[in-house]
C-alpha cells in the first residue's frame, strides 16, 4: 500500500493542489493536523482533503483553535487573529468535523500524532531529547509527526541510547526496517525549513520504505488569497521564504 503523509496544510489551497498533482498514485493519505489555521482557504481544503481518501485524519493544535476547543492565550497575535478569523469561515458541519478528530492514533502499525506522544497537540520534535521521549512513549517502530513545519528524520539503532536526527531531503528514501523512526513529512501549507516549496512524504507499507518530496507551487497565488483576506500580512510574506 502506498500512502500520502501530509502535515500541516493550514489552510493553503493551492499548495495542497499541488502536492496531489504531484504525488504518485497512492491507496490514500494520513493527514498529521493542522489543516487549518493561517491559510486564507480553511473550507476549501477540508473538502478537498475530505474527498482524497483519507485513511487517518488527525487535529493539530490550530484546528482545535479554530473551533473554540483551545484558549487562544497560548497563540502569538498573529496566530489569534488567523484563528478568529478562520473560526469565521467554518460552517457548522466542518467545525464537528474537526472536533471529531484524535490527535494521535496508530493505523497498520505505526504510530500517529500531529506534535509528540507524550504531548499530542503543544510539543515540538526538534531535538534529540524530545525526539528519544518521542520514541520512548510509543510501541511501534515508526512514529509520524507534523507541528514542527520542519521535514526532518530522527533514527534510534539498536546500540543507541539516543536518536540522531537529519533533515528529510526531496527524493530521499528511508529503509523503515533498518532501525526505530521518527518522521516529519514537512509542512504542505507553510514550511519553516527554509525551502518554500510544499513538503510531503510516500510511505511504501509492502517495501517498508518512505520518499520525502518537495513540489513547487504558486506562492505567489496564495499571498494573494491572504492579502484579499485581510489575513495578517506576515503570514503572507514567510511563504516565499520558507520560515
């Protein structure tokens, strides 16, 4: 079975176009959460998510926001105000929709979460502390995780008491079985990795093996999208950059 990991497509249309018109075919998707949030497209893509035979869908802490299920406290201005603003422009059916959603299952063996195990909606895999307890807190072999906006991989061999971790690079292909994972497809909607271009992963469930991809979209498109949105002009402006 060949699936679509994604992560964190918040709300970024043709970004998410893109990457569906980009990967190959797949038996269907896994979506690490935060669909929505900043972006200027929130319904559009719960739609088109909801239409792309989605095998596991998970929430993110700005799905949760958007709903009223998060105090908006512990978001930065600019995260306020995109989730006020996307709570605006959730039907009611979407909004169950998201409150719905686990933030961390396992699916065919491998674990799922949109930020840590220990902390499914708050914390961020970044290092190798927060990766070890990532790994420590989960009994499969192979854990997903998005939040982070980073593609990025960390490995924990049989020797090894703790993890090391390396950047998931375009084309780059993980041999699942050689040691326990920890995974990052990257951010579809708003990388932070430096590299602007949409960020997804193909798992391969029969060969055990995972192909990070990078796919160029119409940044542009989207900033205008944001701008006619009077979303803040920030989150228009870190697209082209990749921060």
């Amino acid at each position: 079975m060949n699936i679509l990991v994604i992560a964190d497509v918040h709300a970024n249309l043709v970004a998410l176009e893109a990457v569906l018109r980009d990967c190959p075919s797949v038996d269907g998707l896994w979506n690490l959460g935060d669909s929505v949030g900043y972006g200027p497209r929130p319904g559009q893509c719960l739609t088109l998510l909801r239409g792309s035979n989605p095998l596991m869908t998970l929430a993110g802490n700005h799905d949760l926001a958007a709903i009223g299920a998060l105090s908006l406290a512990a978001f930065n201005p600019t995260a306020q105000a995109a989730a006020r603003w996307t709570a605006r422009n959730l039907t009611e059916p979407q909004r169950a929709h998201l409150a719905s959603l686990p933030a961390m299952t396992t699916d065919q063996g491998f674990t799922l979460v949109h930020g840590s195990p220990r902390d499914p909606i708050w914390e961020y895999v970044t290092d190798s502390r927060t990766a070890a307890a990532a790994l420590r807190d989960i009994e499969t072999d192979v854990c997903f995780v998005g939040h982070s906006h980073v593609a990025m991989y960390a490995t924990l061999q049989a020797h090894q008491t703790r993890p090391e971790l390396f950047s998931l690079a375009d084309g780059q292909t993980l041999e699942l079985g050689s040691a326990r994972f920890l995974i990052n497809p990257g951010s579809v909607g708003q990388p932070r990795d430096r590299d602007p271009r949409a960020a997804y992963a193909i798992l391969d469930t029969e060969r055990g093996t995972l192909t990070g991809h990078r796919v160029d979209y119409d940044i542009e498109a989207t900033q205008r999208q944001i701008y006619e949105a009077k979303l803040p002009f920030l989150l228009a402006e870190r697209l082209a950059d990749g921060v």
